[in-house]
C-alpha cells in the first residue's frame, strides 16, 4: 500500500461537499449558488438507487446498484471541479487519478466505472440502469426543491422524532413516475407514494448539520448525507487495500445507512442519553424510516443495518461478519479527517477530536492512514 496514495484519493474525497452540484443551471431564474454538494449527491444517488432495486426489481444486486451510485462523482472529486466532464474526461480521471493504489483497488474501481459509463446503453447491467434512473429522478426532485424551497441545513438536535411525517410537495411530485429501469420481463410499474416517503427521508439528510461539528462553532459546516458519502467512498477504496477479508459492496452499504436514523433520532451530544437509550432511539428511528417500504427491502435493509449497529454496541470487531467493525473504524476516521480540515481553517475546538481518534480508531492499518493523512492536511 502506497500511503500517500492513499491519503491523497481520502483528501480530494473530502473536497466533494466543497464541490456545488450545479443543477441551478437546469432551472430558470434560480441563482448560481450551492444548493447542496457533489458529496450530498452522490449519498442520495446512491441510497435511491438501493431503494429502487430492493423494492421494484428484487432479483438486482442492491449493493451493487448503490456501489456504483456512490463512485459516480468520483471524477470530479479527482480533478476537484463542479465542471460537466466529456466521458474521455471522465475515463482519464479515475484511471489517473487512482494510479497510485494496489492493482486490486484498481481493478475494482475501474469495473464499476465502466458500467456506469455503460449504464444508458439497452445492454447495461441491471445495477447501472437502476443508479441511472435514481441519478434523473434525484436532479428531477431536486429542481422542484429549488425553485421552491431553497437549500437550508438545520441543526439536528432541532428535530423531533415525529418531525418528518410527512413529505412536502416537491417530492410529490414523483408519485406516479414509470419506474424507468425494469425490462419488459416486468409488469410496467410507477412510483408509489410508500416509496417516495422513505426517499424523502434519504433526501433530508441533506438537510441536518452534524451535531459534533455544529456545537463547535462552525456553521452551515458538514452534513449527514456528506459524512455518509465520504465513509461509503473511503470504504470504497480502502477496502481492497486494508480489509480483503471485507466484501467492499458491503462495507459501501454499511456506509451509507450507518447514520441513516439521525434524520429522525438526531445526533445527540454524549451524555444526552444512555447507551442502552441512545440505541434504542436509534432503531426505532430507522425502521421508521424503511416502514412503508415492502417486507423484502425492510429485511435486507435491517440484516445490514443491525450488523452494525451490534459491533457498535458490543465493540466486538471479531463478530463472523467483519464488515461492520471495517465501517466504524472507517466513521471514526471520516471524522476526524473533516475536524482536521476545519482545524486547518482555524477553529481550534477541533482539537479533542485528535486523542479520541488514537482511543478510538482500534484498526491499526486504518490509524496509520489516519495519521499520515492528518499530517498532509494540516502541513505537519
């Protein structure tokens, strides 16, 4: 492993959510700003394109689908820019830009990125065509957002556990939609409005600061949907690197849905609640979220997201499934990599996110990157 090639790709990962996703140029009169960020819309993608698959086309890999959903920025986190890139621009990037990581890396990464490139093709695979289709119904709900609500992140703790009932209009406007990637082995199906209530939860996400970050100072910093996208992506490239015991797809799914119950429970400050009630909260909050989808997608949903929540309650990294271990490790250290970031811009209550990363990053291979990443992003 090539540890500043590593820690180089982590960095410029972490650039995603300065990157904003110009989908304002799409919509008439809406002003030039950043509505929400490359970062933000890669974990959407991504979570609607597992969504999609689980309920309308079982027989597709979900995984796979939201996999590919999340590395389809990649480019643009390599070459840092919000530009739209020509496809022989886009092949360079991931090819270039991934250069100095372990052939297997490599090798995976570049698999996925040529069926995404594949994916508007009628011989595409399954999982590209449904990531596609979650990638157009995501800019679609976005720009009905826009142009009438505006993009405003709010505080977590600032939500009640019932606050989201119900969906505003702009997501409504998806009810009815052909569900746009099955093939003529499927009965022609549309988006239910069940469907559209949990990705109006995937979209809040969006929305809500991350708490740690937020009582220290800085403000309209990180989101959920960021950290998210950023552990689901670093999962992504360390996996082949760090955990071949590890499958990546899994690691990226973990990722992705680790924090999915703060759009509901919140993200408390420690000692708000017990351990025991913290959990509990938070379980409840996400078979909340996934209630209105079918029985199939509420039990392949919670079989990944109760892995994790068990090493997170236990700490038993050695579990038979060590996946789930690899993501928290991988949580810890998208963490403190963004504390890092703002440390760097100045805030210095940054600094207690340091010692708890050596107690808390137990991976030992993870803890060097984090180190050496950490010296690159502060200049040490």
């Amino acid at each position: 492993m090539s540890l500043d090639g590593v820690t180089n790709v982590l960095i410029k990962i972490l650039f995603l959510k300065d990157l904003p996703c110009l989908d304002s140029r799409e919509c008439t009169g809406i002003p030039q700003e950043p509505f929400h960020s490359f970062a933000e819309h890669s974990f959407e993608t991504a979570m609607m394109a597992a969504v999609l698959a689980l309920e309308y086309a079982p027989e597709i890999q979900w995984q796979h689908a939201a996999s590919l959903g999340i590395i389809h920025e990649l480019p643009n986190a390599i070459l840092s820019t919000s530009a739209i890139l020509e496809p022989a621009m886009l092949d360079h990037a991931v090819l270039a830009g991934l250069e100095d990581l372990a052939a297997d890396t490599r090798k995976h990464l570049a698999t996925l990125w040529q069926e995404i490139m594949q994916g508007k093709r009628p011989d595409a695979a399954p999982e590209a065509k449904v990531m596609q289709y979650a990638h157009y119904i995501r800019k679609e709900s976005q720009r009905v957002l826009m142009l009438n609500q505006g993009y405003a992140p709010t505080k977590l703790e600032e939500r009640s556990i019932t606050a989201l009932a119900t969906p505003p209009s702009y997501l409504h406007a998806l009810i009815g939609m052909p569900v746009g990637f099955l093939d003529k082995s499927h009965t022609k199906q549309y988006l239910s409005e069940n469907v559209v209530q949990c990705l109006y939860h995937i979209a809040s996400l969006k929305h809500l600061l991350r708490t740690g970050y937020h009582n220290r100072k800085i403000e309209n910093g990180e989101t959920v949907a960021e950290h998210m996208c950023d552990t689901a992506l670093f999962g992504a490239i360390l996996t082949p690197e760090l955990a071949p015991e590890c499958k990546p797809e899994l690691v990226v799914a973990q990722a992705l849905i680790h924090d999915l119950c703060e759009v509901i429970s919140g993200d408390p400050t420690p000692g708000k609640f017990s351990a025991a009630e913290k959990r509990q909260r938070e379980q409840q909050a996400f078979r909340l979220i996934i209630q209105t989808l079918n029985d199939h997608a509420r039990e392949e949903l919670i079989v990944v997201y109760d892995a994790y929540d068990l090493n997170r309650a236990t700490g038993n990294e050695a579990q038979p499934a060590p996946e789930a271990g690899f993501v928290e490790n991988l949580d810890r250290l998208q963490t403190v990599l963004q504390a890092a970031r703002y440390a760097k811009q100045g805030n210095k209550l940054m600094a207690d996110f340091f010692p708890w990363a050596d107690q808390k990053i137990t991976n030992p291979r993870i803890k060097e990157v984090y180190h050496h990443a950490k010296k690159q992003i502060m200049g040490e």
